[in-house]
C-alpha cells in the first residue's frame, strides 16, 4: 500500500511539473524592437539617454508603470505589454542584458537580447544548447527533443554583468 502511494505521489509531482514547465508562453511582443521604433529617438538607441538609476527615481512599481505608461510610445499598450517594457527599462536603468522570449515556432525560441553586443547562451540544467545570433539584437535557440521551453535558461553577460532568464518563471528578464 505505501509504495502504491509512493509511486501515485511522484506520478502527481512528474505531471505537475510537466504541465508547469509545458505551459510557459512568450512575451506579448518584441520589447527591444519595439523600444527603438517608438522610444530610442528620445531616450537613445538601449537607453543611453534615459541615464543610470532611471527606475530608482520613483517611490514605486506603479509609480514608474505610470511614467512608462504616460511616454507617447507606451500610449494603447495593454497591461503585459507595458510589463515588458517597463521590465527593459529596468534593465537600462541598472546597467544590465535584457532577454526577452519572443517567439516560439516548434522546436525553435526565438528572442530579443539589449544590448546587442551581449554574449547569449542556452542551457538545460548543465547541458549547453546551441544559441545562432541572426541580428545583434536577436537570438535563437532550438530545443532538444522532449525538452519544453520552461526548462530551459539564457543567459546574457555584458562585460561583468549577466542576467539570467529562466522562461518557466517568466518569458522576460527584470521582472521586479
């Protein structure tokens, strides 16, 4: 009897865990993209002119989800979008890579790395995955068969700065 239990409960866990990793989504759109054709001519192509500590001069997230929000850029942008993009402005703000999950066709993730001359890897667990860079500001990777997105991790280092994005917590880096 306890081994039937024992062997019902990992069952549990295993297809829990599945369905979480499985479930994972990507962005609701091209944060770094989208950043440069609406925001990069007042605040520089990743930033520059928005200046380091930008975030830090609000009290608050909705503070700051106010300011992102009221840019003409931001203006008819649904809620997740803007959480994407107020995410990248973090990322500028503290000197650190951004990586957004964009896409996924497949067995290929796709997605944005700011700033560009970034180094990006892929992995699952201690196996590197092979990461193509088709523009600066992009990278792909293709999955291992069996393997789902949310297992997987990118990282991104600039200099002696690295971020890294575990897209079964989230498709973009800079959440909080």
């Amino acid at each position: 009897m306890r081994k039937a239990i024992s062997v019902a409960g990992l069952l549990a866990a295993c297809v829990g865990a599945s369905v979480g990793v499985s479930s994972v989504r990507p962005a609701p759109l091209k944060a770094v993209e989208m950043y440069e054709r609406k925001c990069s001519s007042c605040h520089g192509k990743e930033g520059e002119l928005l200046g380091r500590d930008f975030e830090k001069k609000y009290a608050s997230d909705s503070e700051l989800r106010e300011v992102v929000g009221s840019m003409p850029g931001a203006i008819g942008m649904r809620p997740q979008e803007l959480d994407t993009i107020i995410a990248y402005v973090r990322a500028i703000s503290r000197g650190e890579p951004f990586l957004v999950w964009t896409e996924r066709k497949g067995d290929i993730l796709e997605g944005e790395v700011s700033p560009g001359r970034a180094t990006v890897r892929a992995q699952v667990g201690r196996t590197s995955l092979k990461v193509e860079r088709p523009t600066p500001n992009r990278w792909r990777v293709e999955l291992p068969k069996g393997i789902q997105p949310g297992a997987v991790e990118i990282i991104a280092q600039s200099g002696k700065v690295r971020t890294t994005l575990r897209l079964k917590d989230s498709p973009y880096s800079h959440t909080r």
